[in-house]
C-alpha cells in the first residue's frame, strides 16, 4: 500500500462569508489530507501489529516464524527463496536457498 501526498498547501478563502460553511475548495483540501493521514496511520498500526508475535513485543530483534520440521516440509514448495522458519524440532534457523533447498544454518 502506498500512501498518497499531501495536498500543496495553498492560498484559499476556507469558508464562506455569508454563512461560514466551508468552501467547496476547503472541502476537497480536507479530505484529501484527511485521507492521506488515515493511510498512514492504517500503515503505522500494521507496522506495530506486527511487532507483535505470540502475544510478545518484539523491540530488541527478529523473531522468525516457529515451525515444525513438517510444517516447514509442507510450506516449502511455495516458499520464496530466503524464507527464513525457526524450526522448533531441531532449535535452528531453517532457510530456503537460491536453488530451492531447505538448509539448516548451525553454529561454527
């Protein structure tokens, strides 16, 4: 999702004189900024949401998807190269590489 610019700012009479409504200008100004805010803080609650996993705040680093070795056999085939799974039965990361094999990254 992309969000949209603000309106230019601009010189405009914003309401009418005779009865102090907003002008059809000051209208269309509004809700464009208005819509361009409510994209962003729709962007900003996803971002926050999912900094949320398990029911636990993630601030301090990454944590990746927690899969089963069978879990992780079933979501391979449609699995984009790089996809990262922490793979609960052997406790490792779990990658699937350039040429679509699942690796298990362990420490030196």
């Amino acid at each position: 999702m992309t969000i949209p610019t603000l309106p230019s700012f601009y010189d405009m009479q914003y309401t009418v004189p005779a009865n102090g409504r907003m002008t059809a200008d000051s209208y269309l100004y509004n809700d464009q900024t208005f819509q361009a805010l409510n994209l962003a803080v729709i962007l900003l609650n996803g971002l926050v949401n999912s900094a949320i996993i398990n029911n636990t705040i993630v601030n301090n680093g990454v944590q990746f998807p927690q899969k089963t070795t069978v879990e992780i056999t079933a979501l391979e085939p449609n699995a984009a190269n790089g996809t990262v799974w922490f793979n609960t039965n052997l406790a490792k990361l779990q990658v699937k590489t350039a040429s679509g094999v699942i690796e298990t990254i362990t420490s030196v």
